[in-house]
C-alpha cells in the first residue's frame, strides 16, 4: 500500500493562519484581534488624508477614536478574528449630535449583523467620511 505523506503548508496573512494541505485551506484559526486592530491603525496613519485640505492630515488622525465595537464594561466578543462568517461590512453613519461613526460588521448568511470595530471623528465632512470608509474597507478586504 502506498502512503505518500501529506505536504502541510502554514500560512498567515493579517486576518487569520491557516494551512493548506494538496491545495486545500484546513485549520483556519483567526489572529488576534489587538493584532488586527494594530495593523488597521497602522494603515490609517500612512493615508494623507485627500479631502481634508486646511493641513495635511492622516485618515487616523482624523479619527477621535477607532477601537473594537463593546461595552467597556464588557470583556470583548472576540479574541482572535471570526473565521466563520458571511460577509463583511464596513460603512459610516451620521453621528447623533456631530460627526460620523464607522463600522466594521461581521453578516451571516441569515443577514445577522455584529459589530467588530467601532470608529468616531467630529469632523462634519461627508467626503470625509466617505474616504476614511473607503480606506477601511480596503485595509480589511472588504
């Protein structure tokens, strides 16, 4: 009988490690969730900012905050990043007295939404927001 041993293969990209086994992703595990949110911030403070125009301005910069989306009375959903989920979602909405949020959404496949990371500026630019969200859904591969 002939076993050929199986050639496994880790791989890691900011989201999650994974292996990959005759061409196959097996054992997909997610990364740490501070380390995905450091690599998020990261990103956003190598964007000048083209909408913002009195000063040149990172897009994190821009932002008063950008952290995971929880009660700070609550330890947080996730740890490591969801390996199973739908789609992603990554949208702004206006503020309730000044400003925009930013949100980043986890979707299952019955439209349940969950929201990982929650973002804040007070600046009352539209294009603005529209730029930070498309950096964003960059960034995550949205």
């Amino acid at each position: 009988m002939d076993q050929t041993a199986q050639k496994i293969e880790t791989r890691h990209d900011v989201f999650t490690t994974y292996d990959v086994i005759d061409g196959y992703v097996k054992n997909e595990r997610g990364n740490p969730m501070q380390d995905i949110l450091k690599h998020i911030k990261a990103e956003l403070k190598k964007i000048i900012s083209t909408t913002y125009t009195e000063e040149p301005i990172t897009l994190y910069a821009c932002l008063d905050y950008f952290d995971e989306a929880q009660a700070p009375w609550l330890a947080p959903k996730h740890t490591t990043w969801p390996t199973e989920y739908h789609w992603l979602a990554c949208y702004y909405v206006t503020g309730g007295s000044e400003g925009y949020y930013f949100h980043v959404d986890l979707i299952d496949a019955d439209g349940k939404r969950e929201m990982l990371f929650l973002g804040k500026t007070l600046i009352e630019r539209r294009q603005l927001a529209a730029e930070i969200t498309g950096a964003l859904s960059s960034i995550i591969g949205v």
